[in-house]
C-alpha cells in the first residue's frame, strides 16, 4: 500500500478525500469506502460533520489523518488561537494532523506561521501545510521558518500541472497534494484520458488519479456519491501507467482550470 512520508516522519495514505460542500452522508460513505484522510476547512462549515462522521464509524480517532485549513479572515497573530481552538471543538479533537494556510496574505503570512509553529511544537499540529501557495508565497516562509512545511496544496490533475510548482515542492521534501485531480470532471471526456482507460480498464477518473501518484502527487478528489466510485478511486493506487503514457498525459493540451489564483480575482468558469 503506498504512503507519502512526510519531511517529519509522519505517513499520509496514497490517496485522500476532499469534503468541500460535502454533508454527514458524503463522508460516511466514503470512511466506509475506506478512506482515512479527511481533508476539510474552517471556511467549509463542515468540521462538525466530520467529528459526527467519524464518531459513528465506531472506528477511533487515531485510525484517521485530519486536515483542515486556517481561512483568511483568521490570519495574524492575534487571531490564530482562537481559530485553531474552534476547529478543535468542532472537530471534538485535541490534534489536527495536519493544518493549513487556506490561503496566503499580504503582510500576515510570516506572523501566522510564527504561531501555527508554537502549536506544532505543542503536539497541537502533526504537520504544517500550505494551501494555494505559489512558489513566490513560499518562498516568504521558508527563508525565517523554524518549522518547514510539511505539505502544500494546489489544483493539479491532467492538463493543468503547474510543473514549475511541483518541481519546487518536490525539491524541499515537501509533499504536493492535488486538489481537484479530476478537473472537474473534464477529464471524462478527454480523449487521450478515455484511451488510456480502455487501455488500462480503469476508469477515467482512476487514470487521473494514477497520474497524480506517479508524479509523486497526493490526489485528494472530493467525496463521491456513491460508495462503488469512492472505492474505486481509492483503488487507483494499484493502476501502473507506462513512462509513455504518463509522458502523454504529461504532454497533453491544457485541460481547463478553476478559476481561483491567490493573487487575482476568481474567474468563473462556466
């Protein structure tokens, strides 16, 4: 079973789940599916449903990894705690795996990170992550860090790969995870995608999800509907695409993005 090691020993599981908009059946389904990384957000509304989620799976706290993520409005130094302590009670836990920055801030970056340091060496966070940061944002952190990030987040699936990014995640240790690997869907109906799944008899959406883990990418696709597709996803992990193929996937026209930058203002995409 393949895991990512982070760069302080802790050990991801190959593939995650994302809850954005997801609700108490959503998730069920998919820690029935299997799933154990949870990965959800203040700015969700959803850390409640999680904490429910997992308390009625009968399973403990300790079989699953937990992510959320600090949103904008709760970054500088006078903010931070309180934050963090209402992601704890909402989540009835007294440790969050690992803990994001949502997003990056002009000017309150370096100062949030200052104080998401302290809880880490608290035992409070297991891991530190940065979430939407480009190299140019990181860079801020890593030059006056005493805690390294451990995992970064950023759209990455077929068609839309940000190598540059990657290339400089990978090259400090730090774990990239792909938030909507699946495009969106786009990837169902790209032809090279559909090829490839007949050629491998998968589905489209565990091409796509092989593809981020032989690029060394943590997928996280959002919770499914139904309990087949999300151990099917899960699955994807036993998928070994060719050196060709992925060199093809690679090298495949852009498949379309989401429209959020951290620096702009978001596209809306129709």
């Amino acid at each position: 079973m393949k895991t990512f090691t982070l760069n302080n020993g802790l050990k991801l599981p190959a593939i995650g789940i994302g809850t954005y908009k997801a609700e108490l059946d959503a998730i069920t389904r998919a820690i029935a599916a299997g799933c154990k990384y949870l990965d959800t957000a203040a700015k969700y509304g959803n850390e409640n449903v999680i904490a429910q989620a997992i308390s009625s799976s009968g399973l403990k706290r300790e079989e699953f990894i937990i992510a959320s993520k600090l949103w904008k409005s709760d970054m500088g130094k006078d903010n931070v705690n309180s934050a963090f302590n209402r992601t704890l009670e909402n989540l009835r836990t007294d440790y969050v795996d690992v803990y994001f920055i949502h997003w990056p801030q002009t000017g309150l970056n370096v100062e949030t990170w200052r104080v998401l340091e302290e809880l880490y060496s608290q035992g409070k966070i297991r891991a530190l992550g940065l979430s939407n940061f480009l190299p140019y944002h990181a860079e801020e952190i890593m030059r006056t860090c005493k805690v390294q990030p451990s995992v970064a987040q950023l759209e990455f699936h077929a068609g839309h790969t940000q190598a540059f990014a990657l290339r400089y995640y990978q090259e400090r240790n730090i774990v990239l995870q792909a938030w909507s690997p699946l495009a969106r869907g786009r990837i169902f109906n790209d032809e090279l995608i559909l090829e490839l799944s007949q050629k491998y008899h998968a589905t489209p959406a565990q091409i796509s999800l092989a593809f981020c883990l032989a690029e060394n990418v943590m997928p996280i696709p959002r919770a499914s509907s139904t309990l087949e597709r999300l151990r099917e996803n899960l699955m994807s992990e036993n998928i070994t695409l060719s050196p060709e193929d992925i060199m093809r996937i690679e090298n495949m026209p852009p498949l379309g993005w989401g429209g959020e930058h951290p620096d702009r203002e978001r596209v809306k995409i129709s």
